[in-house]
C-alpha cells in the first residue's frame, strides 16, 4: 500500500467537521510523503485545509456553508501535535463562572506549548503559552476555576470569590483546586486560606443581612 492510499484510508474514517495535522499519519511514511498527499487530497477537494498544517473533512452544515471545527477542538488539535495541555482564557473562564461579564472578543486558550495563532475564515484562535503551574489542573472544572483566579489577579480575588465558585464547582472539584497550593502564587494562597477560617461565608452573610 503506497502512502497516499494508507493516508486516504484513515481519512475515510476520520470524522467529518473535526480537524487534523499531519502528526496523524506518523509511521505511513516520511514527513515529505505526507505532506504531498495532503496538498494533494486538499486541492481535489477530499479535506481543506483550514490553517497552517491544520486539515478538515468538509462537512456542509443544513444552509450549504462549509461548518467550522470549534475553536476549542482546533486549540486541542494543535496541542496535541506538541504534547502540550491547554485550558480556556482566564477572560472565558471567569465568564463562566459568572466572576466577569466581559465577554472575550477572541477565543485564546491557555497552553504548555508554543504560543501561536490559527486563523479559521474569518475567526482566529489563539494558544498562548503559560507557565505549567498555571495548567496543573487543565482539562476539569477546577482547572477553569485555576485559570480564572489567575486571570482576575491579585487585586480582584477575595475569599467570597472563592465562596462564588465553590457554589458552582462540584465538591470534588473544588476540593481539587484547594489542593493546589504548592502551583499557586503566594497571594492567591492567602487568600484561599481567608476564605477557609470562614471569612468569605461572613462577608456572604454580612450582605445577606
């Protein structure tokens, strides 16, 4: 089986919609070999490529437009291609946790590798790199809640915050995220151990009554 056939053969079973580099294809043949197929199957029309060593099967969505991967799935991709982890923004995932009401203008993720941008149509996704304690928990509710304690910062997280996402954040998860405090910075520490003598439930209770 040539090279080009191997790599038609795992395309046939890759899902339509979802995005693939050439690190699929590892041992069908050499890196040159790959490369040429691809250009090859992209440019009959079989994948399109949607970045720089970024493919998708075509998959037309009900209007006849060309659907785009999630921005999130293109992020998870591309790391895995360095073996690196990543997370959502800080900006995102402070969102998510009702802490902000900033809504990112872009979708940027947190990574463990090389900080680069892939541009989707009109969209780009970003990956911009970070120290690994920052990613300790990536991939899980607690490793969101990391990622936007570290975002908001210093001066803008107190222990109710904590309280905050305590409520959202299963009890496992948040158990998790207080284990973490040999990957925290100094005060992010101080204040998760405010919050646990009690004092972000007082403040709670202070504007309760």
């Amino acid at each position: 089986m040539t090279v080009s056939q191997a790599i038609r053969e795992h395309i046939a079973a890759q899902p339509a919609g979802e995005p693939f580099t050439p690190a699929l294809f590892t041992g069908l043949g050499s890196r040159a070999a790959i490369d040429q197929s691809l250009m090859r199957l992209a440019k009959a029309g079989s994948i399109e490529c949607v970045g720089h060593g970024l493919y998708i099967v075509p998959k037309p969505s009900r209007f006849g437009i060309k659907a785009q991967p999630a921005p999130e799935v293109v992020a998870k991709t591309v790391a895995q291609t360095e073996g690196a982890t990543i997370e959502i923004h800080g900006a995102e995932a402070a969102r998510r946790f009702g802490l902000t009401t900033q809504v990112p203008a872009q979708a940027v993720f947190y990574t463990t590798g090389s900080s680069r941008a892939i541009r989707l149509g009109k969209m780009v996704v970003r990956l911009q790199h970070v120290a690994p304690r920052k990613l300790v928990l990536a991939g899980r509710p607690a490793g969101q809640a990391l990622s936007a304690l570290w975002y908001l910062g210093r001066h803008q997280v107190t222990p109710d915050m904590f309280r905050r996402i305590a409520e959202k954040l299963p009890s496992g998860e948040f158990q998790a995220l207080c284990e973490a405090k040999r990957s925290m910075p100094a005060w992010m520490v101080a204040v998760l151990n405010r919050y646990e003598r009690g004092e972000g439930m007082n403040a709670s209770s202070a504007r309760a009554g």
